[in-house]
C-alpha cells in the first residue's frame, strides 16, 4: 500500500477516528463527573431526583464554561463551588466514594490516551512515507555502510526496510502501552477506596477505559508513574532511530556529489558560500528527534528518587510536551522522506568505486572451488590492499592481475575461470545472489516490502478500534446521562 493509498484509507474513516480532538482538563473532569452521577444513581447512592437535579447542574456548569472566555478549571473543588451554586448544597453528593485523587488520575490517563493516539497516528504516517519512498527502490543498488565505513551493496529498499521494522517495534510499544495506560483508577478514592458500593466496573465502562487497576493505592500512587515513564520513552526510542537515519543521511552531503539528497528547493544557500546549500530539514528532524529523547528523559527524571504519592511525577505535563514533539518531529520526517532523491547511477558508481564485493569472491571461492573460507578472505583481502594501491576500482583489474595476486597470496593457481570472480565483484549480482532470509534479493525485499505494509494496515486498523471504542463510550454517557435529566 503507497503513502496515497494510506491516506485515502485515513480520509475514509470517521474525523474523530483519524485524529480527536486534543479536549482539555475541564472536559475530561465534566465527562467524570457525568459518569459518576449516573453510576451513583444506578446503584442507588443518590436518590432519582436529586441525581436529575445533580444532572441538570452538571449539565448548566459545562454549558456555561463551554462560553468563549471561561475559565474552564480542571480542579474539582471550582467545578464543586459551581455546581452547588446553581444545584444546591446536595449537589454534593456527586463526590460520594471519590476524591480529588482518583479524579486526576483519571483526568490525566484520558488525556494521555488522546496524546497516545495522536502519536500513533503520526507514527503510521511517517512509516506511511518511508514505505513510498522503498517501494519505487527495489532494484536500486546502493552502498550499506558500518564503522561509517563502506561494507558491502544491499538495495535502498533492504536499507529502509529496516528503519520501517523499527517503526512497528515502536508502533507496538505504543500499543501496549496504550493497553496499561487506558485503565481506570476511578473509584480508588484517596488510595484505600471507601465504604460506599461505588462500581468501579461501571465507571470504566463510562469512561471508554477498557479495565481497572485493581488495587486502589497502585492506582493512584505507584501507577501513574510508569504508565507516563513507558510512554514517553516508547516515543524516546522512537526518535533516537530517526534520528540515525536522518543522520545516515546527513553524512552523505560530506561527499561532494551524494547518491542521495533533498530535492532542490529544500535546501538552504549559505548567506555567503554560494555554492553551499545546506540540508536543513534533516536538522530539523534531527533537532526534533532530541527534543524528544530530552524530554522523555524529564518524565523520567521528575519520578526518580521520590516517595509515591509526592506531586513531583503526579502531572502530565512533561509527557505531553514529549508527545508533541514526537509528532512534530513525526511531521518533519514525512517532509523528508516525501523529498528524497536517489542517484541510482550515482549509487552504483559510488559501490563500484571501491571493493565492497570481496565478500562474494571468497563465497564463491568457497561455494564453487571448495577453497576454505579463510583461503578466499585472504585472497580476496589482498586483492583489496593490490588494487587500492593500484588506484584501480575491482573491474578495472586485468585478468592477470586477479590470477596474479591469487598466485601470491595462495601460492596456487586460481582454481575458477576469471569470468566467475567477475561476476562475484558485480554489486548487483552479488545482491541478487543472496539467499538468506530476511536479504537484500528482490524477491524476498518485494515479500518483506508486501508484509510491512500489511502491518501498517493493521497498525491502522488498530488505531480505528480504539478511537471507535473511545467515541462510543462517550455516545453511551451522554445517552445515561441524559436520562437523568
């Protein structure tokens, strides 16, 4: 599946499903408090009338802090003064079994399940991209570097499906996290519940949470600071691989004619070096990508060395600025990748410029000649120092100087036609040669290529279920709520 057909899949989903709204403090804190009167009224708690009557007041203080300009506070006790001004002092009742501690723990995990979401989403996109970007690469051969040194030719498409294998170990780190984050405290109280029936169940149920975390001390106290710690550095994680790639990148405009670069117009003229055009959005990825490691390491910081309960890890703050910058920094790396431009003629050129093929002659040596593997590394390595020192590319060399340095390194004659070490120092011959699972041969790249997509599919899939679940709980509420009015 392109990147287009991706985003058409997107644009056919529901507008709430594809991207929710961010909603803020005060509307997690109405949505609590309109779950809570009526599991309050279902379980007998509060009388039928005076739960219509708490209802109607919830009802009036959203309507009148959804007006342009309002306050809209998220602290309870503001919410409270409210309510009972317009309801009544048995308005109070609405706190029955609850404290401000299981209210902003909540508050704080559906928030965090948007920022969750919203991060997934742009995930999926920036995957969505470099997906595109390695299907029209199929059969480009290009040089795979290690130690930032020349290693061996794999296909561009190979090269970033590893970058896209990376992007469904986070996307799956985000899910699980999701899965621990979307459990409800509600109901916990302070941290020893309380002696009312308050059903917990119910209010998870209301409030799209998919389950509880049973005990009421975790969940307050000792629960809420891993679930925003496995978040933020499920995104840390994230960026600390983006940011290798963009570097990948990067490195390539130390050569004065890269095989790969951003499309002209994406590059900046320096203000005095006319020739010099400087590859700034691969900065900007890059900045953004530390930005997020940064900011992930806070969330981790604000937690250590502290007793549960204390305030210093207790708000969402830090791990929200970190899921903003991932998405920025998500963003960026779709404009990358969307203007990227591959010299294949450039590539090859730069693998045939040097001997990244010599692993395939002591291969072949081997395969086709039985000579043991340490016999062809040698000859194959000497062949390297010879040539280089010749300042002559592999198939520049003559066929006397291959079967001369053989003689030399071996002291045997060379034991297979000249033709067949030629063919083992073809770079695109020796990439289509291979045979491993998981290789750079187009047709197992075309098989992992077909997978990745289809895990993005999923990934999409996944992302749909939840906002759904979500949407349809909030639809449930309203209705209950409702009819208490």
């Amino acid at each position: 599946m392109t990147r287009f057909r991706i985003l058409a899949c997107v644009l056919l989903l529901p507008v709430a499903v594809v991207h929710a709204q961010m909603h803020d403090d005060f509307h997690h804190l109405g949505q609590i408090n309109k779950a809570s009167i009526v599991m309050l009224a279902e379980e007998d708690l509060v009388p039928a009338d005076l739960a219509a009557s708490i209802a109607r007041g919830i009802a009036r203080v959203i309507a009148d802090q959804d007006e342009p300009g309002s306050a809209r506070s998220g602290n309870y006790l503001n919410f409270e003064a409210r309510l009972i001004e317009v309801a009544g002092p048995e308005a109070s009742r609405l706190h029955t079994g609850r404290s401000r501690q299981d209210i902003g723990s909540t508050m704080r995990r559906m928030v965090l399940r948007e920022a969750l979401l919203d991060s997934y989403a742009a995930l999926l996109a920036a995957r969505s991209s470099l997906l595109d970007l390695a299907a029209a690469h199929v059969d480009t051969v290009v040089p795979a570097y290690t130690h930032g040194v020349q290693a061996q030719p794999t296909t561009f498409t190979h090269y970033l499906l590893a970058f896209s294998a990376a992007f469904e170990r986070d996307a799956e780190r985000l899910q699980q996290a999701y899965r621990r984050l979307n459990l409800s405290p509600m109901g916990a109280a302070a941290l020893g519940t309380s002696g009312f029936g308050i059903n917990r169940e119910r209010l998870a149920e209301l409030l799209g949470f998919d389950a509880l975390i049973e005990n009421s001390y975790d969940a307050n106290l000792v629960s809420s600071v891993d679930s925003k710690i496995e978040f933020a550095n499920a995104l840390a994680t994230s960026a600390i691989t983006v940011g290798q790639l963009m570097q990948n990148l990067h490195t390539q405009y130390h050569n004065p004619v890269p095989w790969i670069r951003l499309e002209e117009g994406q590059t900046d003229v320096s203000s005095i070096m006319p020739q010099k055009r400087n590859p700034r959005p691969l900065d900007k990825v890059r900045l953004r990508a530390t930005s997020v490691v940064g900011s992930a390491q806070t969330v981790t910081l604000n937690a250590h060395n502290t007793n549960s309960g204390m305030n210093d890890y207790r708000p969402a703050t830090q791990t929200l600025h970190t899921a903003r910058r991932a998405q920025a920094m998500y963003e960026a790396y779709v404009s990358v990748m969307t203007h990227l431009f591959v010299d294949k003629d450039r590539a090859l050129e730069e693998v045939d410029s040097d001997y990244s093929t010599t692993t395939e002659i002591a291969d072949v040596l081997l395969r086709d000649a039985n000579v043991p593997f340490r016999i062809g590394h040698h000859y194959a390595s000497e062949l390297t120092t010879y040539g280089r020192a010749a300042g002559k590319r592999p198939k520049d060399l003559s066929d006397d100087e291959l079967s001369h340095v053989y003689r030399e390194s071996t002291g045997e004659d060379l034991p297979l036609d000249i033709a067949v070490i030629r063919r083992a120092m073809d770079p695109a011959a020796m990439v289509e040669g291979r045979s491993g699972i998981g290789g750079p041969q187009s047709g197992e790249v075309t098989r992992m290529l077909a997978r990745h997509n289809r895990s993005l599919e999923a990934g999409l899939e996944w992302a749909h279920a939840r906002r759904e679940r979500l949407a349809e709980s909030a639809a449930e509420l309203q209705r209950n709520f409702l009819e208490f009015q």
